[in-house]
C-alpha cells in the first residue's frame, strides 16, 4: 500500500494560532485565579512557572501568526 502525501493547506493557520492563542490566555487567567485561591506555596510556584512557559509560548505564536498573515497576503508566495 502507497501513501500519499497531503498537500500543505495553509488557508486556515491563521484562524488556528489565533483559537491556541486565546486558548493560552485564557488557560494564564485561570492560572492566576487559581493562585488567588490557594494557600499552598508549591501549587503556586507551580502555576507562576507554568505562566511563564505559556507567555513564551504565546510570544512565538504571535511571530508565527505573523508570518502566516504575511504569507497569506502575498499569496504563499
């Protein structure tokens, strides 16, 4: 049995960063809620390191949903 490969669709990128985008944030501000609301030191720690991979993780996706609107606007070209 062969495979084929699939062609690269790019067309929806865009909408795809920008839904992990907000799905990032939104998971920063229950993170930041949940530290409100708790009183262990570790928990905390816990979340304020998970934040800071998530802000740095959301720094890259906002580079690549740049590329991929430029790319877009000239066509993927």
């Amino acid at each position: 049995m062969t495979q084929k490969n699939n062609p690269d669709d790019r067309k929806d990128n865009v909408e795809k960063i920008q839904k992990n985008i907000d799905n990032t944030i939104e998971n920063m501000e229950l993170a930041a809620d949940m530290m409100l609301n708790t009183s262990d030191e570790k928990a905390k720690q816990d979340l304020i390191d998970k934040n800071k991979r998530r802000k740095q993780a959301l720094e890259g996706m906002r580079r690549e949903i740049k590329d991929e609107a430029d790319a877009r606007a000239h066509n993927y070209q």
